[in-house]
C-alpha cells in the first residue's frame, strides 16, 4: 500500500471570525489580513511580507509533517481515497497557540491532528494590526491520500 500526505495551506480572506460588537481587543483576525504576520520560530523578520508568509508556512507544514504519525494511517486499515482533516487554530498575543478545532470524518486522524497541533511551540511574534498585537487564525486543511 502507497501512502501520499499533503498538507495545503489555504487561507481564508475574511477579516474576523467574531461578531463586529467585540472589542478591537477581542477580535480574531485571519493570517491573511494582518499587518504584520505572526512568525513561527524559525523564521527570521524579512522586509517582505510574502517572503514572511511563505516561510511560516513551510515551517508549519514541515512541523505537522514531521510530527503526524505516519503510520497511524496504515494501523487503521484506511482503504484507497482521499481524506481530509481541517483544522485551524488561534495565534495568541503572546504566540501561543490556543483554540485548536480539528474535524475530520475519521476520529483517529483528528485525534491525531489534534496531538500534533498541541505539541506546535510558540511562535516568535504575534500579529499585528495598527502596530498592536492581535490574535491570529491559521486555517490548515491537510490531506491523506491512501493508494
């Protein structure tokens, strides 16, 4: 049995998840929308946003890549297809990660994802929107392919 894994990152472009009466304080804004991207640990601050969102990104698909336990899918005799696990989680003020919502339509896979995204450190700066640190949602849909 062949076993592929590919995690996309798609990101929404909304603005906020909440309800317009909240705070500025409480708001959740998306990756794509704030002003300054929260940095997972590994990347450096770069002039260029996309080069930031990019890294970010690579950094958080290598880190649920190498932490998901690949054999898992072999253990529950998945037969051949596609499936699918979206998560998404908040990146705090302080770059914890809180709020993590994992579906998928396997229980095992989204416990799985769920362990994984517990284990993810803190990232090295928060969001910013008007130079004030904001939370941030990440939305991850990651995909197994069972051959």
């Amino acid at each position: 049995m062949r076993i592929l894994i590919i995690i996309l990152a798609i990101l929404s472009l909304n603005e906020t998840i909440h309800s317009q009466n909240k705070s500025e304080d409480e708001k959740v804004f998306k990756f794509e929308n704030v002003e300054v991207i929260p940095l997972f640990e590994k990347c450096k601050p770069k002039k260029k946003t996309e080069k930031e969102k990019k890294c970010v990104k690579k950094e958080i698909m290598n880190f649920i890549y190498g932490n998901f336990k690949h054999s898992l899918v072999g253990e529950l005799g998945l037969w051949t297809g596609k499936y699918e696990i979206n998560s998404k989680f908040i990146i705090g003020k302080n770059g914890e990660i809180l709020n993590i919502a994992v579906k998928s339509e396997n229980l095992e896979l989204k416990k799985e994802m769920e362990r994984v995204l517990n284990l993810m450190p803190k990232f090295s700066r928060s969001g910013k929107v008007n130079e004030i640190a904001v939370q941030t949602e990440y939305s991850l849909p990651f995909k197994i392919y069972v051959e």
